[in-house]
C-alpha cells in the first residue's frame, strides 16, 4: 500500500495502517536478511550431490524425525 501525495497517517483506517507498517516491516527484514548466498553457483561436486539426493525414490531417503533432531541439540520440542 502507498500513501498518496495527499494522504498522511491521520487519513488512514486502522486497516490501513497495519498494512502499511506490515508492509515496511517486511521490507526492512528482507534488506536486513535477505540471501546471502545470492546470486553465488555451486560447486559442481555439490549440485551432483543435490540432484542426486533429490532424483533418489523418498522411501529410500534417510529421515529423521524432528522431535529427534531437537533433542540432539537439548531442544524441546
């Protein structure tokens, strides 16, 4: 949502308002932690990888639970 030329923050619903400063907030927080690996290429060695991961039948996939993953790191979960 923009303001327009005429508009200030008095004119503006509540509505309105929260959608704006939502729409700022998220703004900030894509400058803030945007992808830092934008824009980079991966090694050839580790793209094989990935696609070999991901072209292999999911039943034979290793998983693990997240509960268990979490407890690794003294998390609850």
């Amino acid at each position: 949502m923009a303001l327009g030329a005429m508009a200030t923050f008095k004119d503006l619903s509540i509505e309105e308002l929260r959608a704006l400063i939502a729409d700022v907030v998220e703004e900030k927080l894509r400058e803030l932690v945007g992808d830092p690996d934008a824009g980079l290429e991966l090694r050839p060695e580790v793209r094989e990888r990935l696609l070999k991961t991901l072209n292999r039948p999911r039943e034979s996939r290793r998983t693990v639970p997240a509960s268990e993953v979490a407890s690794q790191f003294g998390a609850d979960w």
